[in-house]
C-alpha cells in the first residue's frame, strides 16, 4: 500500500491532498477575484456615473476573508467522505459563515442606498435626510434580528420558545436600560417630530450652535465657538429649544435718549424721523417708535421693527445702516444724544441765609495797630 492509498479518517491522504488542493486553489482565486473586482469596478466607479458599479464595488468591499475561507472549506468537504456528525458541524459553521457574510451584504445595500437618498436630499430638505437616517437603522436592526434568528434555527435552537423567552427577560432589560432605551426612542421622536434638523442652528438653556450630528443617544452641536456640545436625546425633548433656522423673519428692539433740554416739539418730531430712516432700509419693516421713558439722565425712546429674513448678518448691516443714519439726521437737528451725566444743583436754605446776616464781622486792625479785641457788628 502507497502513502497514497493510506487511510486518515476514513479518507485515503491522495484525498486528503486532493481536499486540499481544491479548497486552496478555491480560496486563491477567490481571493484573486474580489482584489482584481475592487480595482477594476472601483477605476469604472470613478470615471462613470452609474450607480450599479459603486453597488459592487460596496459589496466587495464587505466580502470577508472569513467567507471565502468557509467556501474552500466547504468544496474541499465535498471531496472527502466525513462521519455524518462531523459534515453535520463543519455545515452549520459553513451556514453560520455565509449568513454573517449577507448580513454584511445586505448592511452594505442599505448603507449604499440610504447613504445616496441622503446626499441627494439633505441640501434641498434636511428634515428627510434625517428620517432617512433613521429608516436606515431600523432597515439594518430589522436584517441583523432575522440573520440572528435563522443562525438560531440552523444551531437547533426552538425560535417560538426564545421570541417568549425575550419577552419576559425583554421586561427586565428594560428595566436596566431605561435611560439607555429612554435616548434611543427620544431619538425616534425627534427624527419624526422634527423639531429640529440638521443643519439647524439651536440655543438650548442657554447653548447655540448648528446641528451636526443626531445619533440614538446623542445629538451634537457645533457651537459659535468652534467646539462640539453633546446633549442626551432625553434631555432635548425635555428642554426648550429656539430653532433659528425656521425664523421667517427678525424682529428688533433697540432704544437710545436724548438729553433733557431737548425742546418739547423737537421731541415730537423725533419718532416721525426713526420711521423714516427705519422705511428707507430695504430689509426692515417698520413697526413703531414712541418717547418711551423719563430716564435717570435721558428722554428714552423705544423703536420695533423687522428685518424680512432671518439672517442675523443682513440684520446687523440692516441695524448699522439705521444707527448711522440716525446719527446724521440728530446732528444735522442739533439734537444731542445723551450720555451718563449729573447735575447738581445747590440751594440755600432761607434761615440759614438770614444767620450768615447776623453774624459777627472782626474788623482788620490798620496797620502799625494793635489788635483789639472787641469786635463791631453790622448795622
């Protein structure tokens, strides 16, 4: 008998070798294909505009080793002759592989898919790219739920018993993962609500800045400042949020004073000139102006207007353009703004005016004289 022909396990080692070398040469040209693929589909991806070859491109990239190492394992035991138990395991290890392999194909679809309706839709509509977001993930969970129990299934395990298991256990889950779950539907709510986007800019108790980012748990906020706020979904649906972004438009308030000794007609005169400065920029709309207040040092005045857009630069060269014009139609009136001053006036009381009369008045004496020391009083 050759070394050949020698038995090993119930297969001759001329098998064994036979095994071998087609689950090698299975893997080799496996592998050779999935490079050769991603470099010749990733150059026709680039210079074309179809969507189907970034597809495959995506999905070969999510091939794993794993894979192709399950399908030379599984063309090298067609080959052989193994004992029932034993092709039984190696065929639901091959199973469980290539079940983890579609998950990863079909995760890739949906990434692909939902990756480019966001990109399409978020300049024109960033509320549905966020749901799309959103869909994406319960489309991955939804995949990865059914993989997870079709793997069951094939390792024997009763699915009907474990769905009433988890049902019960699912109870205490959520029990500890309340805060945990707490984020993850609040993330749900905001993604369907919609109170917020991204792209949005937000001030939250005090915190502003534009939305980056809305995750399960989190939502992350890019402030005026440069860095990144992170806020609990939870904690958004119970806080008070002022969405800038939705404002159709401004309204201002802004209040100055002139000073006390302005004539009272010039006073009345006053709101008429703020209206038509405040007219005559293109953006504002005006609303009023009124002699509002007597102040500690100044005549207050009280002016409301809009600005027709909610860009806050477009309103401050709205509000520069009215603050200087303003200021060029009081000098050219000779009306004085006013500033932090006090005027202290000081007043004699009458008795005591009438004691400084009766006082007694020294007389100098002349010069070369003694001083006297009686004293003369006014007549």
């Amino acid at each position: 008998m050759t070394l050949l022909e020698r038995s090993v396990y119930g297969n001759p080692v001329g098998t064994w070798l036979l095994a071998v070398a087609v689950g090698a040469g299975l893997l080799a040209v496996l592998w050779a294909l999935r490079r050769y693929g991603l470099a010749a589909l990733g150059r026709r991806a680039a210079a074309t505009p179809s969507d189907l070859d970034d597809l495959l491109v995506a999905l070969l990239a999510r091939t794993r080793g794993f894979f192709l190492l399950a399908l030379g394992v599984h063309a090298a035991a067609t080959v052989l002759t193994l004992p029932p138990r034993v092709g039984r395991a190696l065929g639901v290890a091959v199973g469980l592989l290539v079940l983890l392999q579609i998950g990863l194909w079909g995760s890739a679809v949906i990434g692909f898919y939902i990756g480019r309706a966001v990109r399409r839709t978020v300049e024109q509509d960033a509320a549905v790219a966020t749901t799309l977001s959103a869909f994406g993930f319960l489309a991955r969970l939804v995949l990865w739920t059914l993989v997870a129990f079709v793997a069951l299934d094939n390792l024997g395990v009763n699915i009907t018993a474990l769905v009433a298991g988890l049902g019960v256990g699912g109870i205490a889950v959520a029990l500890a993962l309340q805060n945990v779950l707490g984020d993850l539907f609040a993330s749900f709510s905001i993604v369907l609500d919609k109170p917020f986007v991204i792209g949005d800019f937000i001030v939250i108790d005090g915190f502003a800045g534009t939305v980056e980012r809305i995750g399960l748990k989190t939502t992350r906020v890019r402030s005026l400042s440069g860095e990144e706020i992170v806020f609990s979904n939870a904690d958004l649906l119970k806080s008070r949020v002022r969405n800038y972004k939705r404002m159709q438009e401004r309204r201002v308030v802004f209040s100055f004073g002139v000073v006390y000794e302005t004539p009272p007609e010039t006073l009345a005169r006053i709101p008429a000139m703020v209206r038509a400065i405040v007219e005559a920029q293109p953006l504002a709309r005006f609303d009023r102006a009124h002699f509002a207040a007597y102040g500690e040092f100044a005549l207050t005045f009280e002016v409301a207007y809009y600005v027709r857009t909610p860009d806050y630069a477009a309103y401050m060269d709205t509000q520069q353009a009215i603050n200087l014009e303003l200021y060029r139609r009081f000098q050219a009136e000779g009306i004085e703004f006013a500033y932090p001053t006090r005027v202290v006036y000081v007043r004699v009381a009458p008795e005591a005016a009438l004691s400084r009369r009766h006082m007694p008045v020294v007389q100098d004496p002349a010069p070369g004289e003694a001083p006297d020391s009686e004293t003369a009083t006014p007549r």
